[in-house]
C-alpha cells in the first residue's frame, strides 16, 4: 500500500507518451502517490518567457515565501512535467527512473 | 528590481465619468502609462493573432514613480475622547477565540502606543500568553502575564485590570463552557504597578495597538497599526475602575448591570449593526466605532449553541468580530493617472498598461455606455463580480494539491509572482487567512494579479477569446458588468437583441438573477458561453462598490469550508453557498449547471440527435460535423477545465435540445460533491457517464431563447485554424441567430 512498484515500466512508458488525458488506474495510483506523498517541497512551474519558456521552480508547503527558481528550464510543459515525474520516480522508488 | 503595483478606483465607467489609477512603483524615478482597448488574449502561439488597440489621450505618458504603503490587519476603532483621557484606574475585558496564539506579540484591546510605551493594553505575548501592559510613556513600562499560553480556537473570557490605588496589575482568564473536555481553569495572574496607565489623545483599539502617526492615509485616518490579533472577538467592555472577578464576569454578562452602568466606558456590542462597518457601544457613552480593513462579522460568538444557525434569527449569539491580520479592504493609495473617458469612445474592455524599466503592470477596467442605453445589439456581460472573488488567488500556488487536482503543475508568471513578493496586497476567497479560517470577503481596491490581458487563460484573460471572436466576426457590442448588473437589473439588459456571458460567470447575486430572469421573459436572447456559471450566491457590500461576500456553506466544490452557523452573509443575512441549495439550480437560467472539472486534458462534443430536430437547424447550418470542437487552445479541446449538464430534476426545461455532449474526460474529471450522496469510488470520468458537457438550447415563451456551451474551454476553440472550424461557425450561426428579432416560437 501506498508505494510504487518500480518494475513497472510499462506505466512510466504511458505517462512519457501521455502525460495528459485518460490514465489507466495503475498509472494514476502512481500519480496520486507522486503528488500527495510531500515531505518538503513541491514543484510548479513559472512560465519565464511568455508561451515559450518553463522553468522549473520549488515551493514549501505551507510557507509563503516566492517559489525557488532553478535553472531548469523546458520549452514545453509535456518536458517539464515528464521531467519532474523523473524526480520523484527516483525520490519515491529510491532507483533512477528506467525510462530517460 | 522594478516592480509596479496597481489599481484603480472603479472597474466600470461610462463616458464623461474618470478612472483614478493608483501605482506604486520600487526601482524607478518614473513609469509610463498606456490606454489601449483591449481586442484578445495574450495566448500565444496556438491563440489568435491579438493587436491590441492603442489609444490616443493626454492620459498617455510619464509619471513620477513613488512607493505607497499598504496597511493590511483589520481592527476596530473608537477614536481618542476625553472619557478615555481621563481613565487611570481601569479594567478592559473581552470574550477571544484566540486562532495564532503563538505568532507572537498580539493586541485584543486597549489604549496603546507600542513606540511611545504609553497607554494600557491587554493582549498576548510573544509565547501566546494573556499579558496586561501599562506604560507612561517615558519609559516606564510594566507588565504583567499568566504562565501558560491561551488555548487555540477556545472561547475565554479574558480581563485586565489596572488598580492605581492597590497599585497593582492583574490579568484573569476564565474558559468558556463548551461541550468538549480540553482541560482549562481560571488563571489570574497580578503585579505590583506604580505606573500610570493614562493615554491622553490614544484611541481605543481592538485587535490591534497604534505605531504612531503617518503623514499619508492608513487604512484608519493618518494612524498605524500594528499587533493585529487573528481570532474572534466578543463583548468587548471597559470600565473606569478596577473590578474584581465578579464585577468582570457581571460586566461580560447580556446586559450591563445597574451597579455597574456608571463605571462602564464602553460596551460593544457587535451583534448589533452586522451589515456595517459600525462598532455599536450600547453603554450610556455611546463611544461608537467603525472596523477597518472588513474583518469579519456575522460569526459565532462565545455564547452560540447552535439553536440558531443563521445570524439574522438570533443576533445576539453572534456578537463575534473575527480579526485577520491580512485583512484588506482598501490600500487607500493616492492617484497618479486620471483616465477621462472621452465621451465618444465606444463600449469596450480596456486596460491601462503601466511600465518601468523591466516591469509591467496590467489595470484593466470596463468602458460601458451610459445604463439602459444600447450602442449595440449584442452586449458582452463581464464576469466582475467573478474576476472579484478571484482576485489574487494565491492558494493555487501554495498547496501540492493542485497539481494533483488539476493534474498537470501549476504554470505562474511574474505577476503571479508579486503575491509572495508584496503578500500584503492581499488574498482571494479561494485562500484561508493566515490563521486557517476561510476568506468571505473580497476587494477590488487593491492590486489584482488575475485581471490582465495576460498570465493564466482563466476567467478574465479568458473572456477576451469571445471578444476576439465579435471582433473577428465584426459584430458591434457593448461591455456591461455584473457589478451594474447588480445594480440597475434588468434595466440594463432589455435594450439588448443578445446577452453572452464570460467563459465562467461563477458568482452571482439574487438581483443578478433575477435581471437575467427577467430578461429572459421579456423575449431576450442569451448565450451563456462557458461553464460552472450561476454557481455560488454573493452579497454585495452595501456601500462598498467592489467588495463582495461568498460564504462557502454545505456543498460544492470549496477551497474551504464555513464554520458550523457561518452561511450566512453579513452584508445581507441571506444564506451563502449554492444557489443550487436554494432553489435556483442554473440549469433552470441556462439548462445546464456544474457538474465537474478537471484541468488536465479537454474533450470534444458529440453532436446529438437534438441537433437534427428543425428548431435547432439554424445552429447546424453549415455544419455536417460529428466531432465538435476536438481542438482548441485550452488544453486541446472545447469541453473542458469546468463543465455543465443538462438535469431537468434541477430545472433544464422539459424542450431544451441537447444539442450536443462531450465525452471521453480524463481521470482528473470528477463529479461534483452535490451530486454524490455515498461516495462509491466510480466518479471520475473514465467510470461515469454522469461526467460530461451538455450544449442546450431551448425557447422562452416572449420568443427569446436560451443557448449554453456548458464548458469554460469551449471560449478557446473559437479561434483554431483562423476561425475556420465548426466551433466558431456553431457559435456564430447562433449568434446571428439570437440577433435576428423573429420570434422564437415555444414548441
């Protein structure tokens, strides 16, 4: 309960491909899992350049100072969000996510 | 750094009428202003092409830039009056329902300056602790403390007293009864004082001390305040002597006792007035008050049993005032821009773009024509008082659980930024207070992050896709509000062919309603062009223009939840909530109401049989299409982020065609509370086929009509593909429709 199985590589192939829109259940028990289970930080995203830049950023929950830049930057959402279900593969998992 | 701030005094003017922008600006000597007329959204590359129209006036230029404060913390206030010049022994007391005992110093009640050390005050210290503290202004301060903090969220009855001739200073607490077991017990605490506790020229303040005087307006006449308590006030009462444990629980008690009226100051009733700003003293001074910065009243006082759960049954029980120390109803800035509207400009939305250096700052605002004068056959309704409630919606960017409710990460821009750099500028009712209570009221004289041809396609910068459209199209309108809406009622409309709505006018007031009902039985024509429409009741504040109350009662989809007794809004003492719990269902106005949401992914509509029915033929003209909509630039489709359905149990007429309905929603999708009695774990939209968007249409029985998308994306799919798709063709043969004067004939 409550944890990812990391030998499912099948449900990190049909995020990658679809990162938006119908999930199978697995998939968005993993989802659920990688967006409820926040000990610290969580990310979002500040749209640098107006419809052409993302850049990832952290907040702490519950704090109301302004959100922590990175210099990661994406050019879509799709890459930002593929990226960040990379992070918390691993943070979850405690292995590198198997797909790149 | 560069950043601008700024509002202006009224969101709707007519021409003849002006606009007063107020700015402030860090990291520039000047900024420079730019009228434009606004003519799409900033959408990027999938939006329309937007050129927004530039337009020529002496109100156009450079400006001196300068930093205006903002003073956020609500209080109350009986202004400096001999009668409390001349107190030296004294005993101040109050019930509190203290909610951030432990976030330092705080103020309840007294005459105190916190830079001069002069004046009496009873308040907590920096561990929450009740302290008493009198100080004469020279530097002689003593105070005085109980030994462990006040209890979080529980009823007290709190008290000092200052006793010259025993010279001594106590502090007392006695818990309320309440039927909970927290352990509590009277506490009483006392210190030797030979320090005088006389505040000539001080006011009497609650829920916050003075810091001095300032030169320009604070949110109270030229006075600064400091030490905002968070948490309920009741039965605030001061006394010229120092009482003892009975006087003070005779004192806290429904009336002011025969031995004691000629010894009381003060005694506010908060029950009294609840509509207002007024702090009613029903002492035989009658040292009236006001509350500054909407702290808010209709709440549960110490003595609330739930025998009455609306205020205006039984008052007496809420004589509570709940204090926020991020309270703001008015930054009280002075002008730097007066747009005049020329008396020739025609109806629109525009903005007033302010820049410096790298810095922008969007204010937007309504040029509407003069009331019950129709330039135009078609008038836009602008959702203001939606844009309102909304205003500086700061919790999306502050819980992880957005990104799991709106499935995808929470995208926010430098604009969006300036909430956390200038928290003072104030929150939304999608936020809770510093304190965790739910935010009832909002204000638009204040900076507004959300109100922008720019940033998220939301609400505002979403309804410019539809002006884009009667752009595009090259149909006249005119731009009215919710605000005159509320106001003048069906005056408004009933000179207009065709009413449309924003992409999602959420909020409404009975006198909102009740116009567009009206209008409806007056052969109007109405397109509601989003969803999640006519959703939740507001109250206007009676004499603030700009201000409105939401009370998030039993049901809906909520950012928080009102307390037990609290559904009520103090504006009106009408119940809050969903109109839908009080017999106006929106299907009944517009066939269709809420029915979930999810911000993912958007769908398409499958066109329905009811399409082919000859009424609805002029709506399908042109249009040989199955799939409706599945583009778009909202998340790649028409239906979608909110959407209604058809129910006739909630009053979509019996002949209302669905003329369409969306399917195959993600997962993110689910059915709204109201409509779940035991939750059962099939309600997202990949399980239940409850979750779906209806397009309707349905006659009026004066040959008006009714037509409604039932999606807040379906607004973005109007521009796909240069306005050649079956959405805009759909959305425009309706259109057209509605403006032709031929009677729509009931079937």
């Amino acid at each position: 309960m409550y944890a990812i199985n990391p030998d499912r590589l099948d449900l990190v192939e049909e995020f990658k491909a679809r990162p938006f829109g119908e999930h199978s259940p697995d998939l968005q028990y993993v989802l659920n899992l990688m967006r409820t289970k926040i000990t610290n930080a969580f990310p979002l995203l500040i749209m640098t350049r107006p419809y052409e830049q993302w850049t990832l950023a952290w907040k702490s929950v519950g704090d109301l100072e302004p959100a922590r830049r990175t210099n990661t930057t994406f050019d879509s959402i799709e890459a930002a969000e593929w990226h960040v279900f990379k992070l918390r593969w691993r943070e979850l998992t405690g292995s590198d996510c198997p797909v790149d | 750094m560069t950043t601008i701030l700024a509002y202006a005094d009224r969101f709707t003017a007519r021409p003849g009428e002006t606009i007063a922008i107020k700015a402030s600006v860090e990291g520039a000597d000047t900024f420079d202003c730019h009228i434009m007329r606004l003519t799409g959204p900033e959408a990027g590359p999938l939006g329309p092409k937007t050129a927004h129209e530039p337009l020529t006036h002496p109100a156009n230029g450079s400006y001196p830039a300068r930093v205006q404060a903002i003073h956020a913390g609500s209080f109350a206030v009986v202004a400096p009056h001999p009668l409390l010049d001349r107190l030296s022994a004294v005993t101040v007391q109050a019930f509190i329902w203290a909610t951030t005992p432990a976030k330092g110093r705080q103020a309840i009640a007294g005459c105190w300056s916190e830079p001069e050390g002069h004046g009496f005050l009873l308040g907590l210290d920096e561990l929450g602790r009740l302290e008493g503290r009198v100080g004469d202004g020279t530097g002689g301060i003593v105070t005085v403390r109980l030994d462990t903090p006040v209890p979080e969220r529980r009823w007290l009855l709190v008290a000092l007293t200052v006793d010259p001739a025993a010279a001594t200073l106590t502090v007392r607490q006695w818990p309320v009864a309440e039927p909970r077991f927290d352990p509590e017990v009277p506490r009483e605490a006392s210190a030797a004082c030979t320090v005088s506790a006389k505040s000539t020229g001080l006011p009497f303040l609650l829920a916050a001390w003075s810091e001095g005087e300032d030169a320009r307006l604070t949110a109270w006449r030229h006075t600064r305040t400091g030490g905002h308590f968070n948490g309920k006030i009741d039965r605030p009462r001061l006394a010229n002597r120092a009482l003892g444990a009975a006087g003070i629980r005779a004192l806290a008690g429904d009336t002011i006792p025969p031995e004691l009226v000629a010894d009381t100051v003060g005694a506010w009733d908060f029950a009294r007035d609840i509509p207002t700003e007024i702090v009613r003293d029903v002492s035989a001074n009658r040292l009236g008050g006001v509350t500054v910065n909407l702290p808010a009243r209709a709440m549960t006082g110490h003595n609330w049993t739930g025998e009455a759960t609306a205020w205006p049954e039984k008052p007496e029980h809420y004589g509570a005032i709940h204090f926020h120390d991020d309270d703001l109803v008015d930054c009280v800035w002075e002008d730097d821009v007066i747009f005049e509207v020329p008396g020739d400009l025609s109806s629109g939305i525009f903005c007033a773009r302010l820049t410096a250096n790298e810095a922008t700052f969007d204010v937007a605002f309504v040029v509407s024509p003069p009331v019950g004068q129709a330039r135009a056959k078609v008038a836009f309704l602008a959702s203001s008082a939606t844009y309102t409630v909304y205003l500086n919606n700061r919790a999306r960017f502050t819980s992880p659980m957005t990104h799991l409710y709106h499935g995808r990460m929470t995208v926010m821009d430098p604009v969006d930024e300036l909430m956390f750099h200038h928290p003072a500028i104030g929150i939304s009712t999608y936020d809770r207070h510093a304190d965790g209570s739910g935010v009832c009221y909002a204000s638009r004289h204040r900076p507004a992050t959300n109100i922008r041809p720019s940033g998220r396609l939301w609400n505002f910068h979403c309804d410019l896709f539809i002006l884009h459209w009667l752009e595009t199209i090259g149909e006249p309108y005119d731009v009215i509000t919710d605000d005159d809406l509320h106001t003048h009622g069906l005056d408004l409309l009933r000179n207009y062919s065709v009413v449309l709505t924003g992409t999602h006018p959420e909020y409404d007031s009975r006198d909102m309603l009740d116009a567009l009902d009206g209008y409806l039985r007056i052969g109007g024509r109405f397109m509601y062009m989003g969803g999640n429409g006519f959703y939740w009741r507001i109250a206007y504040h009676p004499d603030r223009p700009g201000v409105i109350e939401v009370r998030r009662a039993e049901g809906g989809v909520r950012a928080w939840i009102a307390e037990p007794g609290e559904a009520h809004h103090s504006f009106t003492g009408e119940h809050g909530g969903l109109w839908r719990r009080q017999g106006r269902a929106p299907n009944a106005l517009a066939g269709v109401g809420f029915i979930s949401q999810g911000f993912d992914d958007c769908s398409y509509y499958r066109r329905m049989a009811d399409a082919d029915d000859p009424r609805a033929a002029f709506a399908f003209e042109g249009i040989p299409d199955t799939i409706i909509g599945d583009f778009g630039v909202l998340q790649g489709g028409a239906a979608g982020l909110e959407i209604d359905s058809a129910d006739p149990k909630l009053g979509t007429p019996p002949h209302a065609l669905i003329l369409a309905r969306s399917e195959n929603h993600s997962n993110t999708y689910e059915l709204v509370p109201e409509e779940v009695a035991i939750p059962h774990g099939a309600l997202n939209a990949v399980q239940n086929e409850q979750v779906h968007a209806d397009m309707v249409f349905f006659e009026t029985p004066e040959g008006g009509a009714v037509w409604s998308s039932g999606s807040i994306a379906y607004a973005g799919s109007l521009s796909w593909n240069g306005y050649d798709n079956n959405v805009a063709r759909l959305t425009t043969n309706v259109l057209k429709r509605f403006i032709d004067p031929a009677s729509f004939a009931m079937p």
